[in-house]
C-alpha cells in the first residue's frame, strides 16, 4: 500500500509493509523514529534489481533510490574517480559534494582506512562534511570489490532519532553486494575526458615552473583526446621553435619532433599562422587525401590523425599538435577540449611570467636596474672563503650634487655611474646598489691582488664619467660570517676616504 512519511524538510511517498512502520506517537523533533525495520526485507528488496543494472552508475543509483524508501536519511554512493572520491548517486539532501578528496570527510576516512565508522553525533567529529543543517548522526562503510579493494563508500546521514548499529551492518551488507555488481560490471565508471581536463586543468595552474606547465599540458592532451603524440610549437626571438620533449619519446614521437625541428623556419611559420588565422583543424581519417603543403612534414613523418590547436595570441603564441599514427577520426568535442586545454595553458604560462616578471621586479633596484639588498644577502652568505672579494663603493661628494643640483641630478649621477661600473667588471661578476650611493661589488678571484686591480679599474671607470668613487676591499676569512666579511669591506672604505677618496684600500684584517 501506499503510505506517505513527512520530515520535517521533505515528503516523501513510498510503499512498504505497514509491519515496518513505529505507529507510536512522533519524537518531539516532528521525526518519525522508525523502530521495527524488518532489514532483511531491506537488503533483500534493495538488492533484487542489482543484476539487471547495466552499468556501474545504475547499480549504484538503484541502490539509493530503493534504500531511501525504508530509511529516512542522506544517503549517496561515492566511488573512487583517479585520485579524488565522485558522489554517483544520492538522495536526501539539498546539496550534494560532487567530488571529495581521499582523505577528507568522514567518507574519505572510511575510504582510505577501509573501516566503517559509526558516528552517534556528528558535531563532535571534526571530519563530518556539512550536508545540512540539521544532520545528527553517520554510518558510512567501505564499499569493496570481491577482491577486497575499497572503491567507494555508502553514506547514510540522519536528522532524528535512530538506532544505528543494525543499520550499520544493512549498510556492510549492501555495500558488499553493490561492490560486487560494480565489478562485475567492470568496476567504478571512468573518468568523463571532461573531468579529465578539469583535474590537468589545476595540474597546470598549481605548475611551479614553464616546464611542469608543458609537461602537464601534453600529458593532459594526449590523455584528454586519446591520441598518442601531443608537441608544442611555440614562438620564440628567432622564429617558432618545438618544445622539448617532458618524458621519454617514443620512435614514433621522435621522428614528429625531428620532422618539425629539420622542417624550414617558413613552413613552421605558415603552420603556426595557418592555426591562427583559420583556427582549430583535425583530419578526418580517410585515405587519399593528401595533406596541404604546411603540414608535409608531419605527414612524411607518419602522422595520419592530427588536431591542430592555436595557443596564445598570434604574434607571441603557437600551435599545440596532437597527433596519432593510426587512421582515427576526431570529433568536434575532442577539438572543443583541446581548444580549452590550450586556452588554460597559456594563461597558466602568462601567470609564470608575470610572476617571474615580478620576481625580478622585486630583487632589481627601480633606479638602477642593480640588484639590491634582498638578493645582495643571499649572494655573500654563499661567498667562498679566500675566492670571494667583497668591494664596499661610495660617491666621493654625491650629498654635494643633490644639495647643489637636486635629486634628479643626483639620480642621472647614479643611474650613469651603474652603467660604468657594470661595464667595468668581468662576465660573472656582480654589482648591488645597497644604499643612497652606495655600492658593493662581489667577484671571484684567486688572490688579494686581483680583486685590487678590479677595484681599481673600477675607480678609474668612474674617473671617465666625470665623478670618482672610494672602494674598500675584502675577503671572507675561513668560518667568517658573511655579514662580518662586509663590515670590514666597509671599515677598508671609510680608510680609503679617509685618505683622500678616489683611491682603493684593502682589508687586512
């Protein structure tokens, strides 16, 4: 017969044995409390329909549908989708997690431990994932394959009074038996090439650096559009250029990638602008249709499937290549994922370079150009004692050109001053603006000596711009900390100015 339980969020109709049903008067909550649950009739009308369920998905939504009309609770099916938990089926609730990851939640716990749990108030457990407002109590147990391997969860939440432990063990029961048709079936459904995208999609934005950007970018393509093959082509200061291959090649991959390298910067560049003119292109698969002259290369080299994708803006972008040996045909949503799988490529590249452009914005004094104090700290903790010279700078006079001339003059001073002493030192060797007018060179060197005679074209570099400057002169002793090694370049340029300016002093301390 038909029969109609209320909660208090939801009205349900459902038909079962009156013989289930507590008539007794309702729990103050407004809940029925739901005593006297015959659960082998559960378990035995929730698994009937099992083996007529054609896939993985169905299985699991019959399970739920036919649950809920004996237990009035949140219940839903998780199995495992690639790394992360994927919410199958539910009922009982207003919202749903779609996607959990393997640790987390109470599901997610059960899930990586393979123990059921059983948990009398929820707001004591600080993994319980809010559903809703009004949950009380879980019982969620590992859902198995015949072989013991935990591919999911059954969840069941409630808002009212009930008896948990025999529902714990209805749980384990049906667990076991939608495990089993699950495999059957040939185990928890595939990952969808759109979910596939999604997760490379945070692969590429989460890439530290331009080459685990590429390395998930072609790994997501190949796998996104089952081609075998993926190659970036991108623009570069002497023309398109191929990427570099992220993981080992294969034979078939190598001749695509020695294809495109011995191909004439011309024909790269006509692929690479055909991509951007025209937009995305696949082949179709068929025989006998030669190739247009752009893609001969390719083509010479086996390629016989082939979805080319613009990637970036024309004049600073590329093309991404995705291609197969084998005769197949791509479909216009395959070409729609790559088209989508490229656009978040390159913004993630974008992002890269604005933060190293940012990086390098930060570790460069604005003025000059030098680098400054942040970068000056790292480079003499490194210093090599005995190796390392350490030359202390200072304007000779420079308060007097800003008093006298302004800040601006005294800004022209410093900004041609740099140029000079930069040209003056050797490949490698580096200059830091540390302060107002003030400078520290740090070079390698075999002896005292010649860090002296650097100091000294350096003072004679200045002479040519009109100004002159004091430099003082150190090298780290053995366990000299870096900071001490500075002080006594500093104490040799206060002696060097003290003598006069314009001149050189080593320390020998």
């Amino acid at each position: 017969m038909k029969h109609v339980y209320e909660r208090s969020d939801l009205s349900v109709t459902a038909s079962f044995p009156l013989s289930t049903l507590d008539c007794s008067p309702r729990h103050p909550s407004g809940l029925l409390t739901w005593k006297n649950v015959d659960h082998e009739r559960v378990v035995r009308d929730v698994t009937v329909r099992l083996p007529m369920a054609s896939t993985a998905a169905e299985a699991c939504r019959w399970t739920v549908t036919a649950l809920a009309r004996y237990v009035p609770a949140t219940i839903s099916v998780l199995l495992q989708a690639h790394d992360r938990l994927r919410c199958i089926a539910a009922t009982g609730a207003w919202q749903v997690f779609s996607t959990v990851a393997p640790k987390s939640g109470i599901v997610g716990r059960v899930y990586a431990g393979g123990e059921g749990a059983t948990v009398d108030d929820v707001t004591t457990d600080p993994d319980y994932l809010p559903l809703r407002p009004d949950v009380t109590a879980e019982v969620c147990v590992p859902v198995r394959d015949p072989a013991g391997r935990v591919i999911g969860v059954l969840d069941l939440q409630w808002s009212g009074p009930v008896e948990l432990a025999p529902w714990r063990e209805t749980a384990e029961r049906l667990a076991e038996r939608l495990g089993a048709r699950i495999a059957a079936l040939g185990g928890p459904p595939a990952e969808s090439r759109s979910e596939k995208l999604l997760r490379h999609a945070t692969a590429m934005t989460s890439a530290p650096t331009d080459w685990d950007l590429m390395a998930a970018a072609l790994t997501a393509a190949r796998e996104v559009s089952t081609l075998s093959t993926a190659v970036l082509v991108l623009a570069g200061r002497h023309g398109p250029r191929v990427g570099a291959p992220t993981t080992v090649p294969t034979e078939w991959e190598s001749r695509i990638r020695a294809a495109l390298a011995d191909a004439p910067a011309a024909q790269l560049d006509r692929l690479v602008a055909r991509a951007h003119r025209y937009g995305a292109a696949y082949t179709l698969g068929e025989v006998g249709c030669p190739p247009t002259e752009e893609h001969l290369a390719l083509a010479r080299a086996g390629v016989r499937t082939l979805v080319s994708v613009p990637v970036g803006p024309p004049d600073d972008g590329g093309v991404l290549l995705v291609a197969d040996e084998r005769l197949l045909r791509p479909d216009p949503t395959t070409v729609n994922l790559m088209e989508l799988l490229a656009g978040q490529a390159w913004a993630a590249l974008e992002r890269l370079r604005t933060l190293a452009q940012l990086r390098e914005q930060a570790s460069l004094d604005p003025l000059t150009g030098l680098r400054h104090t942040g970068t000056f700290g790292r480079r003499i903790a490194a210093a090599a004692p005995g190796r390392t010279a350490l030359l202390a700078i200072d304007v000779d006079g420079f308060k007097t050109v800003n008093d006298t001339y302004g800040h601006q003059a005294g800004d022209r001073l410093l900004v041609g001053l740099a140029r000079a002493l930069e040209a003056a030192l050797r490949h490698g060797d580096e200059l830091y603006r540390t302060g107002g007018d003030e400078f520290v060179a740090v070079i390698e060197v075999a002896h005292p000596d010649e860090a002296v005679r650097i100091a000294e074209r350096l003072t004679e570099a200045a002479r040519r711009t009109g100004r002159t400057i004091s430099v003082g002169v150190a090298l780290p002793h053995p366990g000299e900390a870096a900071d001490r090694t500075l002080h006594r370049a500093d104490q040799a340029l206060y002696a060097a100015k003290h003598r006069g300016r314009d001149r050189v002093h080593l320390s020998t301390g």
